[in-house]
C-alpha cells in the first residue's frame, strides 16, 4: 500500500472534499486515518464489527459545536472524544469505543481540522478508547462555523455496577469531584466581544478511571451525573425534579477557584451556571461518604473532591444553597443559555 | 478575591445581625425600600432577610434598568434592529424582554435581524469603526451608573465624525423616580404602608454623589443610606438606617465611603449634561409618566440619535391588568399579593416588569424563594 498523500497546510476544506470522489478519499486517508489509524478504520468497511462484552453495552451519543473551536485547555477534538467518555462513565461503564461524525464548514483550513482531529487522537488514545468509524460532510460557507461534531460512544458496565437516579434517597450526600465552572470560564475568556485574561483552564478530562476507582471502593454508590451545560444547578434540580426530593448544597463546601469566583463577579455569572467538563456528582449513602471521599482524592481527576450537600426530604423539586453569609436561598436553573455555544 | 471576600464574612454579618437584634425596637415596623435592583439580587442571593429581625421589612424598589423600560421602547429597538442596514448592540439581559405580541430582539435575531449582544458602549464603537458600511445603533438603558459610558462613546464617535453611530437613548435617573415614589398615592395617604426609610444604590451616588438625596431627607423627612452591594455593606446600611428611625433622624448617611463623596464624579457629570438633557417625562413601566425622569440627547447631536435617524414610531402598549407590578414597585404589594405571580407569570414568560429580568423583585422571590412565596400565595 502506498503511503497517503498528506494534505498540504495551506489547503482548506472545499465542497469537493464532501462529495463522495477522490479529494474525499484523501482527506480521509491523509487527515483522519493518519491520526486516528487502528485496525476497524484501515479495514474501511461501512460498519465497525466488534466483540461482544460479557456485561451490558451502555450506549449515548452527543453534539460538539463550541466556539471558539480552540480554547485554554482542550479544544473541539479532544473535548468530542471527553464529553461522550463522560457519559459512559456516568452509568458505571468503561468505554471501549467511540464513532466520529464531522460537519464541515467550506473555508476551514486543513491545518486547523488536522490539529484538531490529532487532538481528538490523542485524547482518545490517552483514554484507551479507539474512534472505530465515522463520517464526513461538507456544508457551503456560511452554513456551520467551522467545524461541528458529534461522537457516539459504547461501553461495558461491569456486573454489579447499578447507578440510576432512583436509587437516590433521602439523606444521600452529594460529592463533587472538584472546582465547579472552570471549563465555562475558560470558554468565555476567549470569546469574541468578552475576552479577558485568566489562569483558568478547560477541566475537559476522562472520567471513567475515576469512577472505575469509586466504584471499586463503593460499590454501593447511588448516582454519577457530570454537570455540563447549565452547570451543577442544572444538574441537581434536575435530579430534584425527578425524585421529588429536595437538595441542600454549603457554599462553604463547594469548591470553586479565585479565578472562576472573579470571572463570574465580573460577567455577573453564577459559577453554579457555569459548565464543567471534567467533574461529577456522585450521590452516596452517607457512612459510605469518607470512603469514596477517599478513593476519589487518591485519583488526580478527585483530587479537591468534596461533600457540598445532602439530599433532604423536601421542600421536593427544590435545590437551596446556605450562603457562607448565614442565609439561605433557592439555587435555580436558568430559563435560557446564560452565554450560547459553550459545548 | 481580596477586596470582595472581606465584605461577604459570615462571622461580621453574625455580629452586626446581634446589633441589630439589640436595637430594633419591639412592636416598631422599620420599612426600609432598596431602590436598585442590585441590591435587591444581594438580598435574595445572600439571604439577607433570614438575618433580619421580624419588625424590619425589605421593601423592592424599581431601579432595575430592564424592568422599567417601557414595552414601547422595546418595540421601537425591534423596529430599528429591523432595517437591514443596522446592526443594534445591546447588552445581554434586555435580549430575551418580550416586547408587544411577545417579540423580543432574540426572536427579531432568529427572523434574520442583525442584534449582537455587548458587554459595553465601547464594543459598539469599535463595531462601528470596523463595519464602516453598516448603522451600529448602540440600545443605552440604565440608570446613572451606564450613562457616563454612553457618553464616552457618544463623544468619540462625534470627535471622530464616525457616521455610523448612533446611541438609542434610554437612560433614566434615580432622584426621578424616588420623588415619584414618595408622591404616590399610598405613600401620600396617611395610615396607609409607607416607606419609612431608603437604602440608596452606592454606585449611583460614585456618578451623582449623595446630595441628591438631600431633599428626601429633609422635605419627605426619609433618612437615606447610601449602600454598597455586598452583603456586608446592605447588612450595616440597614442597621444605619434603624439607627436613625430609632433616635427620630431624617439624613442622609454615606455607608460606601470607600468610593462615593458628597459631590461625585463631576468630570463625568460634565460629559453627560454636554450631551444629554432632561426629557420632560418618560414613561417607566410600572411607574407610568414621570416628570424630567430620563435624558435625551441634544438636538446639536441630533445625528448621532437613533431616535431622530430613524424615526421609529412612538408606541405605547397596554399592560396585563391583573399584574401588580406598579404597586410592588411602589413598596404597597408584595410578589404574593399577585394572582399572576408563579402561575402565568415566570421568568420564562414574563407578564409584567418584576419578573423580566433578574434583577426585579418577582424574579428574585422566584428564583430565591419561591417555595415561600408560593405557601404564602395559596
């Protein structure tokens, strides 16, 4: 076989690159399989084929449109192959493949989708995970913005493994992994019109390592759920809602950076509203907590993990915070984006 | 974060809440109204009123920018943001307001209208520097607070003879609407609920100074606070303002001394009163007309007004009779006083101005406390 021609930095993406015939074999050839190579893609066959687990498949799938497509911290690539990983983890599974759709816009440099698809191949390589399929279309310029994508991922949860929202009960407490709103802050640090200077990175990490260690220690865990877009509010009135339960959180409790505090001080943001990419929330029987407290603070994805809360009876439907000032207040999810495009 | 953190303490906020504890005086009712909406957002974020004894009251006031701004206004913004010429710059909360028939300017964005969302007058200008073949028409609402960087805009667009600027002026004045407050029929009436004392918004009072208020004090025999937005700040103005009931005083009382002085920022002052000017009333949703309440730019600057450039037709919608915003905003009812409130009215489908942007007093009982709000509705 003779080595694929390699697409030149200063090309960009055309229609013809969409349109089925030889310029799509070779953005294929020289730009995907150069990066994401592994046996299921050089094979080239319409379906990926493979080995059953012995446990059950969990199985989700998830849109990629952030802008702006790089960011402090991970860009549209790795945060593709991260954000599906989540999910998997979130029912206990370990993920053993991923498949990549991509939308192109006509106009995108080459040499930006290749820095972005060899960024999805290290994060996936980096999580033990291969892309073993996927697809490409091109829309005319002005029709995407750039680059959309949506990966699909499967997983093996292993026997015993139970989570699910129903399983949580009154007197839970709630555990978060680490710093809430860091992935938002650094997203909006470099958005047109609002740009400013942070430390702050991207948190888009793996996490089903980490919840492979809690799982370990406490298998007796009740729920995960990764709070994404509308932030750790988000999450937790929905869970709220669905159990008819009621959720205190401490502000005291609940770690948030100086940065992401004076980021949100300053855009008038809630860091509860704001989105995380690489933290969860695990609901667990409280004598079960110092033990996964300990199992997630030994894993450096865990390593500021802390309870922020328990579950209470009532008032149900409804999450409130202690304020650090001695009050208390209803902590609400937003009735739109607070800012759009952040995943 | 140095500088905030000090003024979020909750071991101080224990201490001042046991001087107040100490001297609130038994059976007195101390009704005490923040005007601004800011403050009504601490309030509510921080849970201020669990530090409150039972006898002082928050009453919200109607200084929440977005919440005051007439469905007529709105609607004119829409039709300028229309044109296909234009591109209107707005800052992000007035967005999602529905205007008459519920169009707001997202809805006018989603129909193909050019709206951009800016963090200040400033990303307008340099959009209008950058677009030289497009009208950058910059939607100015609030109080003192944004009019001087409305003015810094305005200024450099006319040095620079930028021809593609133009401000759409809605800015609305403190001292205004207190008067018309403190003229209101219930305030007015004796033996009806009353305000017996105002927190003043601090930032406000950097642009304008505390004089102003001067006059509440001594002709509507009101003390005055004027108050910074932190917890702490809120906490001791209003134990500040008890302490004035208490001893039968009437003044006005500066707690922000770390940035407001008695004349404020006279430079920015200048800048305003070269562009702007009273309008001889405006309408402000809830309140209705009030007299020399607003500004409009100068007719010398005539060019650089969206309004006299575009000409939109005068509007003026009719509100929901049901809604009890005017009194909530008066201090005479509270959110629960309202059928509307949590059954039509939510902030996902706002009726009336309270509940239309977060700062207003309805979507703070709703987003805060509305588990309360509700029990004590039913």
């Amino acid at each position: 076989m003779s080595t694929p021609p390699r697409a030149t930095p200063a090309e960009r993406i055309e229609l013809a690159h969409g349109a089925g015939g030889r310029r799509m074999t070779e953005l294929i050839d020289g730009l995907f399989k150069r990066h994401l190579s592994n046996a299921w893609l050089e094979r080239g066959e319409d379906s990926a084929v493979l080995a059953r687990p012995d446990g059950r498949i969990a199985a989700t799938t998830d849109g990629y449109v952030i802008d702006p497509l790089v960011f402090p911290g991970g860009d549209i690539g790795s945060l593709a192959v991260h954000g599906t990983i989540n999910d998997l983890a979130m029912a206990g599974a370990r993920p053993f493949a991923l498949t990549a759709g991509f939308i192109l816009e006509e106009g995108l440099a080459l040499a930006e989708l290749d820095r972005i698809v060899a960024s999805m191949a290290a994060a996936a390589v980096a999580a033990g995970v291969a892309v073993v399929g996927g697809d490409t279309k091109v829309v005319e310029r002005g029709k995407g913005d750039g680059v959309f994508i949506t990966t699909t991922g499967v997983g093996e949860i292993p026997p015993g493994v139970e989570l699910g929202v129903e399983r949580i009960a009154v007197g839970d407490v709630v555990v978060v992994s680490g710093t809430v709103g860091d992935h938002g802050v650094a997203v909006m640090s470099r958005r047109a019109g609002i740009a400013f200077e942070t430390e702050i990175v991207s948190d888009s990490a793996p996490l089903h390592e980490l919840v492979a260690r809690m799982l370990q220690r406490v298998p007796g865990l009740h729920a995960l759920r990764d709070p994404t877009r509308g932030g750790l509010a988000a999450t937790l009135n929905e869970i709220a809602v669905a159990r008819g339960v009621g959720i205190t959180l401490r502000a005291d409790r609940l770690p948030v950076r100086d940065g992401v505090n004076a980021a949100c001080e300053l855009l008038g943001l809630d860091p509860l509203h704001v989105a995380n990419e690489g933290k969860l929330v695990a609901f667990c029987p409280p004598d079960a907590a110092e033990a996964l407290l300990a199992a997630m603070r030994a894993h450096p994805l865990g390593r500021d993990a802390a309870v922020a809360g328990t579950v209470a009876a009532g008032p149900p439907g409804l999450v409130e915070l202690e304020t650090g000032f001695g009050g208390r207040r209803v902590v609400d999810w937003l009735a739109g984006d607070q800012l759009p495009r952040i995943c | 974060m140095k500088y905030v953190d000090e003024f979020r303490d909750g071991r101080l906020a224990r201490v001042v809440r046991a001087q107040l504890e100490a001297e609130v005086e038994p059976r007195r009712s101390y009704r005490l109204m923040e005007f601004c909406g800011g403050h009504t957002h601490a309030i509510f974020r921080y849970g201020i009123q669990d530090l409150l004894p039972a006898g002082v009251q928050m009453v919200h006031g109607p200084g929440c920018p977005v919440c005051v701004l007439p469905v007529g206004r709105l609607d004119m913004a829409i039709e300028i943001a229309q044109r296909p010429e234009v591109i209107l710059c707005s800052y992000g909360d007035m967005l999602r307001v529905p205007g008459s028939g519920r169009r707001s300017l997202l809805k006018a964005k989603s129909e193909g209208a050019d709206v951009r969302m800016v963090y200040s007058a400033a990303d307008a200008l340099a959009l209008a520097r950058a677009e030289p073949d497009r009208e950058v028409v910059f939607f100015a609402i609030g109080f003192e607070t944004t009019t001087p960087p409305t003015a810094v805009a305005l200024r450099r667009a006319i040095d620079e003879e930028l021809s593609n600027f133009s401000v759409f002026c809605n800015h609305v004045l403190t001292p205004a609407a207190i008067t018309s407050i403190l003229e209101s029929p219930e305030a007015r009436e004796i033996g009806t609920v009353g305000i017996d004392g105002f927190l003043g918004p601090a930032h406000v009072s950097v642009v304008i100074g505390s004089q102003p208020y001067e006059s509440f004090a001594e002709e509507y025999r009101k003390p005055v606070v004027i108050a910074g937005f932190e917890p702490l700040d809120v906490l001791q103005s209003i134990l500040m303002l008890v302490r004035q009931l208490n001893d039968g005083r009437a003044c006005v009382e500066n707690q922000y001394t770390r940035a407001v002085s008695r004349h404020g920022n006279l430079r920015a002052q200048r800048l305003v009163s070269e562009l702007f000017e009273r309008r001889e009333d405006f309408e402000w949703r809830g309140l209705g007309r009030v007299p020399y309440s607003a500004l409009r730019i100068k007719d010398r600057f005539a060019a650089f007004d969206a309004e006299s450039r575009f000409a939109p037709a005068e509007r003026r919608a009719r509100e929901n009779r049901e809604c009890k915003c005017p009194q909530i905003l008066r201090g005479a009812a509270k959110p629960h006083d309202c059928k509307l409130f949590g059954t039509v009215c939510v902030p996902e489908n706002p009726i009336g101005s309270c509940m239309v942007s977060a700062e207003g007093a309805c979507a703070a009982y709703w987003t805060y406390r509305r588990h309360e709000t509700l029990s004590l509705k039913a």
